[in-house]
C-alpha cells in the first residue's frame, strides 16, 4: 500500500466508531421514500463536522443534498443512499449504504488537494420508489461530477452486477357495484383483474428468458356480498433496458385491456413515478475497486449468477461513469434483501463489516483513480466531451 493509501486507511479508522453509530441510527429509525428527514440530517451533521460544506435540497427534493470538501479538478461523488421499506425497515441495508459513504468521504477529506480531488456525497432519497437520482440526474446534480459509485449489501460478493431496467405503472378498473345476491346489472372490476392475471400468466411463456412481470392487486373490493366497481393493480415489468421495457408493456397492456373488455369496465393507466434504468459499468473504476476490496479481505468468486434487481444508480451511470459493486452478508438465502432478516443483519456485525470494507474500498479506489494518470484524464475528458 502507497504512503497515502496507508494514511487514508488510518483516517478511515479513526472515523469507524463514529461511522458505525450512524449506520445504527439510521437503522433504528428508517423512513420512506421522500420521507428521510431525520437520515439526512444525520449524515449531513455527520459531514459537516467533517469540514464538508453541504448544499441541501438539491433538484427540489428537501431530503437531497451535495456535500463536497477539497478543491480539485477531479471530482468523484459516492452516494449515500438513505429511504427504507414499509414494515420490513432498512431491509436493503441502505444504513449501511449511506454510512459506508461517509466514511469513505471524512476518510478522503483531509487528502482532497494533495490528491487533486474534489470529494463529493450524493444524499439521494427514494430509491425504493419513487428514483430520486432519476429526479436529481434530470436536474443536472451530476453534471459537473467526473464519476461516481456506491457499494450495495447482498448474499454475495460481486464486482459488475448485472443490475436491470424497470417501470412500473397503476392499472384502474371501474366498474358498475352491486348486491352480490342480484348481480346481473353489475360490473365487475375485481373480476377484470382476474382475467388480467390470466392472459399475463399465459403472455409470460412467449417473453424471452430473463423478462419479468411483477403485479400486485393493490384493492378488488372489501366485502364478499358486494360487487367491487372499482380495482386497482399495480404492475413492474423488468428487463434488460428500458427500450425492452416499453416494448413488452405493449403487449401486457393488451392483457390488462382484455381485463376490461371481458367484464365491461372500463381501464385507466397511470405511469408510477419509479424508472430504473440498466447499469453501465465503468471497467476502470471496477477494476481498482476489486483489487482494493481483495486487499482488505474480500473474494469475488465465480457465480453463476450474478443477476440483481433494479437500481436508480442505473441512472447516474448513462449520464457519467459509474459503478454498484455488491458485498456480501453471511445469511442464508431466505434472508436476503427486502426482508426483516436483513434490516437486522444490516445493524449487526454484517452490518459493521459491510460498512469497513465498503467505506475503506471505495476511498482507497477513489485515491487510486486520482493517481491514475490515465485513468484521470480519461474521466475529465469524458466530461468535457459530453459538455461539448
């Protein structure tokens, strides 16, 4: 390791016990998308303290923020990614997400100049739904930003995750109620979900391998004796790129109108305000991180499979370079992500380990990529193309 490699690991170090407790805060109190009030002002109490200075309310979003330290020509962003899920809580460990990056950036902080760097934390809200990065990178937050990466918590330790498109929309029937004992001059709007699920279960055989159409019947009536004149699906479909993604709603779509023409109601759709784009991985910034991340003890096999879900940070890697690696908990695989096993892991000594070997990787990546020559000039004149 390189005289500033050992001096930002020491820094990283110092920082861990402080790093930590907020990863437990956060854990212990998780909010939903749009929602982080008290996240946000954790970590970004957190950075400021750490001589960050912090814009807040970024692209419109009060719980967004950019915080940066150091004034150099190259400037690299980690995010901290900060809503939780109804119920389950941080089941997809994004305590640990948003405090691996701030312990990466307080740990980079004091090196920013030497190094050339500009250090930059993206708090970035509604990952879960809603896309707050989609919202930030339409906004132009990213910009002026070289690259940017973050480090996600899964079963298994992987460096390119193959992290899909998807979209989602609300379906709305409506129908005509009724007494269920006199039902012939009803409609029935449950019953058009029905025949909905139907012709998507038979649809699903002609997609190609890998398309995945998720739906849940969100309301199909409250009473068995009432004809329901009103229900309400709410339909995900995922794929390899959005491109692939508009073309099979076409034709699920077509299943949902047959719904409706079926039982006589009528069909409304409305696009749910969630678009996760397909993830461009940038091959330099995976390699350092990899050989970082082996150094302090992680191994990167060969699954398999290393397909993931979907992810907002798709986003941010079409407008500059990016990259998503994952790290793993020591759970089984009934507790994984989006589960309550794993909002407890993610407070726990997985938890704990997530975040050193993420936070330290990722600063140790970022000092590397500044020493770079090659690797530095190719980011700044990648930016300056695409502000051409």
């Amino acid at each position: 390791m390189t005289d500033v490699g050992e001096r930002v690991t020491s820094t990283f170090e110092q920082n861990l016990a402080a790093v930590l407790e907020l990863s437990h805060r956060i854990n212990a109190h998780p909010e939903l998308a749009f929602e982080e009030h008290e996240t946000s002002a954790a970590i970004i109490a957190a950075l400021e303290a750490g001589r960050f200075a912090v814009e807040k309310g970024v692209a419109g979003l009060p719980t967004a923020f950019v915080a940066s330290a150091g004034s150099g020509d190259l400037a690299i962003g980690v995010c901290a990614e900060m809503d939780a899920l109804p119920d389950i809580g941080h089941g997809c460990g994004h305590n640990v997400i948003a405090a691996s990056a701030v312990g990466a950036a307080l740990a980079l902080a004091p090196y920013a100049d030497e190094l050339g760097l500009t250090v930059r934390v993206f708090g970035t809200p509604a990952e879960e739904r809603g896309t707050g990065k989609e919202i930030m990178v339409n906004a132009g937050v990213f910009d002026d930003t070289h690259a940017a990466m973050m480090v996600h918590p899964s079963l298994k330790d992987v460096v390119i995750p193959t992290l899909r498109a998807s979209r989602s929309w609300q379906v709305t029937y409506t129908g005509r109620g009724g007494h269920a004992s006199r039902p012939w001059n009803a409609l029935n709007a449950g019953d058009a979900t029905v025949l909905a699920q139907t012709a998507i279960g038979l649809l699903r055989q002609q997609l190609r391998d890998g398309v995945r159409v998720h739906h849940l019947v969100r309301e199909a009536g409250a009473a068995v004796n009432v004809i329901p004149d009103r229900a309400i699906v709410d339909c995900m479909i995922r794929c390899d790129t959005i491109a692939e993604v508009d073309e099979v709603w076409e034709r699920v779509r077509a299943c949902f109108d047959a719904g409706a023409v079926g039982t006589g109601t009528s069909v409304k759709y409305t696009p749910l305000p969630s678009i996760y784009r397909e993830f461009r991985h940038d091959p330099d910034l995976a390699r350092l991180f990899e050989e970082n991340a082996k150094a302090i003890g992680r191994a990167f096999p060969d699954y398999p499979d290393v397909m993931f879900g979907s992810t907002d940070m798709g986003n941010v890697s079409l407008r500059i370079p990016a990259i998503h690696p994952m790290l793993s908990f020591d759970l089984p695989p009934e507790e994984g992500n989006h589960t309550a096993a794993f909002a407890t892991a993610a407070a726990g000594p997985d938890g704990d380990r997530f975040v050193r070997d993420a936070g330290l990787a990722m600063a140790l990546t970022i000092a590397d990529v500044a020493r770079s020559e090659p690797v530095r000039a190719r980011l700044i004149g990648s930016a300056a193309r695409r502000g051409s």
